[in-house]
C-alpha cells in the first residue's frame, strides 16, 4: 500500500489569502525573469490586496520595478473597484473604469486591448487601411434624429 502525501488544507481565510499572496509573488517573480513588467506588477499589487501584513516584501517589490524602468512611470494594474452579485467594476491600467461579469478574470478596458491587438498585428495610427475605414466611416455617418 503507498502512502499519498497530501498538503495541509488551510483553516481559516487569512490562511487562504496568504496562500494566494505567496502565488502571486511566485508569479511576479517569473514575469520579472520574463520581462513581462505588466504582469510582475499586476502580480506585486494582487499579493498586496491579498496579505498586506508582507508589506516590506511589497515594498522592495514595487521599488525593484520603478528602478527597472525609471523613464516612464510604473504601470498600475488592473484593480476590482466594485464587486457585486451580478459583475465587478475594474479600474483599468489606464485609468477607466469598465464593467465585466463575474467569472471574468480580464484586467483591461476594450481599448486598451484593442491597442495591444492593433500593435501586436503591426498596424499603426498611420495606416493605409485604417485611412480608408475612417474615410468611409465619414461619408457612411448616419444621423438620427431626435
């Protein structure tokens, strides 16, 4: 007969948010070896939501991050603003606030993603093909009246 080894289940909620603190710090260490700046510090403010008690360990985390990229400012993750039965409102990396339903683990606005999609494509602001859509879109404007 084998003996399986299994992990001490935690007992109490503090214990969980610890738990889940510690995995957010896991992550940020392996976004930072990765050089996913975003994600290391979307990690770094999750874990402080989760166990503030860590907050040396925060600390040191968020200053090693703006020391990495001193010629910009340092990115603000996505944060649950509002949570409630029906969905949570998020604070965008870039400020605005959007609504999405529970379940959904997205941190980022439609714009902000649509921009990484458009970026990640290769398309810029100058582009031949968005000059045509924005010409058409123009000449297509439908008024309705009030």
């Amino acid at each position: 007969m084998t003996a399986q080894v299994q992990e001490r289940l935690p007992r109490s909620g503090e214990e969980i948010r610890r738990h889940y603190a510690t995995q957010c710090l896991e992550a940020a260490r392996t976004a930072w070896r990765g050089r996913q700046y975003e994600r290391a510090f979307e990690m770094i403010s999750r874990g402080m939501e989760l166990d503030p008690s860590r907050a040396q360990t925060w600390e040191k985390a968020l200053a090693a991050l703006v020391q990495v990229l001193p010629h910009r400012q340092a990115p603000r993750a996505g944060r649950v603003v509002r949570s409630g039965m029906w969905g949570q409102s998020v604070e965008c990396s870039c400020g605005r606030i959007f609504g999405r339903p529970n379940g959904d683990e997205s941190l980022r606005c439609l714009r902000c993603q649509t921009r990484a999609r458009l970026s990640a494509a290769g398309i810029t602001a100058d582009d031949a093909g968005l000059t045509r859509i924005a010409a058409h879109n123009q000449r297509a404007k439908v008024v309705i009246p009030e």
